[in-house]
C-alpha cells in the first residue's frame, strides 16, 4: 500500500469520512444526554424504565436489540434488567427479557443479551430493577429536563413518570438499547 493510500485512511478516518470498526447497521434507543448524577431514592425497591412507542420503533422494523448499557453510581444490594411490553401498574405485563445483573460504582454498564430481541411494533421498555437497604443513588441520569417516556419509575404499587413520584426530579434515565 502506497504512502498516498495509507495518508489518505488516516486522514478520512480522522475526519469521519468512513469508520472502520463502526457497524453501520446499529442504531441506540435512548432519551438521555450525558450522565449528571442519579437521584437519591429512599430505600426500597424500583425500577428505572424508558419506554419507546411504536411511532420512534417503526424504523427499527425487522431489527433486534442485542444489548443494554445503563449508569450506575451507587451498587445496589440487587440489580435486574428487564425489557417487557404492556406494563400495569402491578406488573411488568409481557416480560420478553430479564437478567440479574452486576453493577460497577460510577460507571456505565454494558450487559450483552443472551438471546437478541426482535424489535415489536406496538411498544417496547426497557427498564432496571434495584433494591436497597438505606437510601442510595443508584441508576444514573442526565441533568433534564425529561422528555417523554424517558424517566418512568415503577415502585411495585404504581408506574409513572418520574416527575409524578417526586416533583424535583426533572431528568431522563442513563438507559441505552442497541439495535442490530
């Protein structure tokens, strides 16, 4: 390879004209920005969640999500990731995935599903579930303000917004799908 060809890969690299590496074929599922902090949660169980309505699924069509990154500050005494449909406020409704999941303190945390998952077309939500024994911040978020469908909370009796369980908090969760 000419000194001209190897100038001109480093360069288009540099400027972004092409990636190698880069699968161009993945796409992330998100509502946050860069992570701020986590809000600090009574102790208790919850689960952090994002939902995608069919309308932001659509161009997904025939896609598979193949793994989930999240932010953690705190560890929790336990953490589950769950990717379900059809939520009540009593239930996870359809549970297409779960896992229990180790967490790092501070950090952004990649689980890779053990099986892929065919993108719906009605709804998908991804969410993290994690206990405490005192109060915690755990799951990561961005400094807001909240779009919708970015900062759900179920606490095991309702699921709702956030913002509804407590009016301070004004922030989207730090939860990632990849998309395949």
């Amino acid at each position: 390879m000419g000194l001209r060809v190897i100038i001109f890969i480093v360069l288009s690299s540099f400027l972004g004209l092409f990636s190698c590496g880069k699968n161009e074929n993945s796409f992330e599922l998100r509502y946050d920005g860069e992570n701020l902090s986590a809000p600090l949660l009574e102790s208790g169980l919850y689960t952090g969640a994002v939902k995608f309505p069919s309308a932001e699924l659509e161009r997904f069509s025939g896609k598979e999500l193949t793994k989930i990154t999240f932010y953690t500050l705190e560890t929790p005494v336990n953490c589950e990731l769950r990717v379900f449909k059809n939520p009540t406020n009593t239930s996870f409704g359809d549970v297409l995935y779960q896992s229990v999941v180790e967490t790092k303190e501070e950090s952004w945390n990649t689980h890779e599903l053990r099986s892929a998952i065919a993108i719906p077309t009605d709804e998908l939500w991804i969410g993290i579930s994690f206990s405490h024994s005192e109060p915690l911040s755990v799951l990561g978020c961005d400094a807001g303000p909240a779009k919708l469908n970015g900062d759900w909370v179920f606490t095991g009796d309702s699921l709702q917004p956030l913002n509804s369980f407590r009016s301070d908090l004004d922030i989207n969760w730090n939860i990632r799908g990849f998309v395949e």
